[in-house]
C-alpha cells in the first residue's frame, strides 16, 4: 500500500530551484542525508524527493529514532524473530523488510545507539541485516534517506557518532539553513551541498 501524494506547488523562483534539485537527487538510488534546524522541513523534502523519483509508487516508510528506546528502534528497522527479546511473542518484520523498493526515512539518525549505527554501517556498506534474534540473511533494496539536526561532525569528533557511518550517510547532503524570517519562503533556506559536484547557483 502506497501512502497518498501530497500536491507541491512552486511558487516563487527559490523554490522552483528547490523543487529543481529534488528531481536532480530524486533519481540518484544512493543514500541521501538531509540536515538542519528544527523547522526547516526535512521531513517534507525527503517526502518531495520520493514522490519526484521512480520509487513514488513504493512504500514510503519512516521511523523517529529519537523518540523510541534503542531496542524498540532495532526491532522497528530490523524486525525481530519469537523469543528475540522479552515480550517478542511472534516474528515482527522490520522497516527495512517491509519498505521492498521504496524509501526508508530516519528520521534524528544521530539519536541511534552504537549497536543500532553498527548495524545501519552494515546495512549501508552489505545491502543486509538479519532480524533481531535471526539467523537468516535479508537483502534491502529501499533507498534510505537520513534526517537530523545534529551536527554529525561535530557528533563524530566527540565520539557519539561513527565516523565510517557518517561517511557512508554523506554519499548525497541536502543542508537546510534556519527559516530567514516571516516573510521569507521555505524555499529559499534551502541548498545543495553534496558531496558529488551539484549547486543551486
């Protein structure tokens, strides 16, 4: 089941150039890391980019990794088996098993645990993972797209974030700059800043 399309409308040039870019990125199957301030519309635009790409008709899938304990997080992106943990009664599959082709948004990835960011890392690098207390494994062939507004350089340098997850998250970066104010469009505190050569400019 696909989750129902949202109208987007551009209507002033900054966000015909954001609307621009996100076909650009939407057709790229590489990760694709969206940071910035509360506020800024991450979510939305990792949304536009789905919707924009081949992948539109596939499940759109996303998990808040900051508002559920570490465990349950593994156990909504992994899945898990019977008896994985305490209170695991029957096979429960996961975000990545369930997204198929699809997108795959997480949402505060800088709120994931080491455990959990090992097993992103080996995702991102293998293309797999296996369920929580499994043995079996599973092939991913969703994109994943990372949001957070946590400054991941500075999280890597401090120790609470893998550098080698940061690097493999950073393929592709949307930055969002802070709403300019009132009268500003949402639009134009948004620009491209990728590691591979693309501008707004």
């Amino acid at each position: 089941m696909t989750t129902e399309r949202l109208p987007w409308i551009a209507e002033d040039p900054a966000s015909s150039r954001l609307l621009e870019l996100a076909e650009k990125v939407a057709v790229a199957p590489t990760t694709l890391l969206i940071t910035g301030e509360s506020g800024t519309g991450k979510d939305h635009l990792a949304r536009l980019i789905h919707e924009l790409g081949p992948r539109r008709d596939a499940p759109y899938l996303k998990i808040d990794c900051a508002s559920l304990p570490p465990q349950l997080v593994e156990s909504e992106l992994f899945g898990h088996e019977r008896g994985a943990f305490t209170g695991a009664v029957e096979r429960k599959l996961g975000r990545f098993e369930l997204g198929g082709n699809g997108t795959i948004v997480l949402d505060e990835v800088a709120a994931l645990s080491p455990n959990a960011q090992s097993k992103l890392l080996r995702v991102l690098q293998e293309r797999a993972f296996e369920r929580l207390g499994g043995t079996e494994t599973l092939r991913i062939e969703a994109r994943i797209i990372a949001l957070t507004n946590a400054d991941l350089p500075a999280a890597v340098k401090a120790g609470s974030f893998r550098e080698d997850l940061y690097f493999r998250l950073n393929t592709l970066t949307l930055t969002g700059g802070p709403m300019c104010n009132s009268a500003s469009p949402r639009g134009a505190c948004w620009r491209l800043t990728p590691g591979r050569e693309m501008s707004a400019n």
